[in-house]
C-alpha cells in the first residue's frame, strides 16, 4: 500500500505541474476509498473533478457530491459523460485495477477509447492498467514513484 501511494503520489503531482497551462476538469475513473481524489482535489483545486465508479464506497466526508459522480460500469458511464461534458478533460486517473488481470486487460482496452474522447489535446491519462489510445504517448513516470509498483502515462496529441 505504501509503494502504490507513493506512486500515485508522484504522478499526480507531476501532472499537476505538467498540466498547468492545459485548462480542462479531472476525472478519477475508480473512485473507490476516495484516497486518490482526495488528493486530486487538493492539487486540482479551482476545477471540476468528477468521479467514477460501480457504487460509493468512500468515508463519508470524501464522498463526491452527487452531481459529480457517475456511477454505474465504466463502459456505460463514460460514455455518458461523453454526452454530458463534452470533450474537455485535462487528466484522467483511470485507477481501475483488480487482482484479475486478465479481466483487467480486457476493460483497459474497452475504456481507453472512451477515456480519449473525453481528453482535451495535450491532456494526460494516468493509470494503473497499461492502455493504449489513438494519439497517446507514453510519458516517463517521474522520479519519486517506487517501482514495486507498476504505473502508466500517456499523453494525448
Ligand atoms: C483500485 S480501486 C480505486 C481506488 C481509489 N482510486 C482510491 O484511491 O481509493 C478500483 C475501483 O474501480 C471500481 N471498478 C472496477 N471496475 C469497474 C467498472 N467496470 N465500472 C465501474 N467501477 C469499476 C471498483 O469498484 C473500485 O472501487
């Protein structure tokens, strides 16, 4: 749990300089215990952030309100937002994993179109699940990430 934390941590941060002159929301696609939108918040502060995910799970005082929350699948949901939000997300924090990777797999491949539609160019996608997306470049993980835990960015054209 510590080298996953620390990970995020890096990343998210890094991001968070890299994208200051992308304007766009964020979206956390995985909200479960709400500890990485809860530090998305506070890096992200002054923009929208959205949240994802099957149904809440988080303490109560990081639950998202609930106009920012699309619940439901993932291939269902983010094609509503789609619809709702337009093309205008500056990061995606797609922390979707399980410990089945195979059905992992399968779901990064199903949603990483669906994530690109949403991105802004020069948005970015943060994610624990290797994807691949029309126009995505691979971005070196910055220094601080431990590497028990393996963790992916793109950027987007
Ligand atoms: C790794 S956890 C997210 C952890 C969270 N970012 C945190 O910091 O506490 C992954 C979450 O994705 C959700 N999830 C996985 N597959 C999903 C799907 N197809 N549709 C909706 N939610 C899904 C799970 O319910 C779980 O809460």
């Amino acid at each position: 749990m510590i080298s996953r934390l620390v990970t995020q941590r890096a990343c998210l941060d890094h991001a968070a300089r890299a994208l200051a002159d992308v304007p766009g929301m964020v979206l956390e696609v995985g909200l479960g215990k709400a500890r990485t939108f809860d530090h998305l918040r506070g890096l992200f502060a002054g923009r929208a952030l959205y949240a994802f995910d099957f149904e809440v799970h988080a303490p109560k005082r990081l639950v998202p309100e609930p106009e920012t929350l699309f619940l439901g699948d993932f291939r269902e949901t983010l094609g509503r937002a789609r619809a709702d939000l337009g093309r205008n997300a500056a990061l995606v924090h797609a922390d979707v994993g399980s410990k089945d990777r195979a059905a992992d797999a399968l779901l990064a491949a199903e949603i990483a179109p669906m994530i690109g539609a949403l991105l802004v160019p020069g948005g970015m996608v943060i994610t624990d699940r290797e994807m691949s997306g029309a126009g995505w470049t691979a971005v070196d993980l910055p220094s601080g990430v431990s590497g028990d835990w393996p963790y992916f960015m793109y950027r987007a054209d």
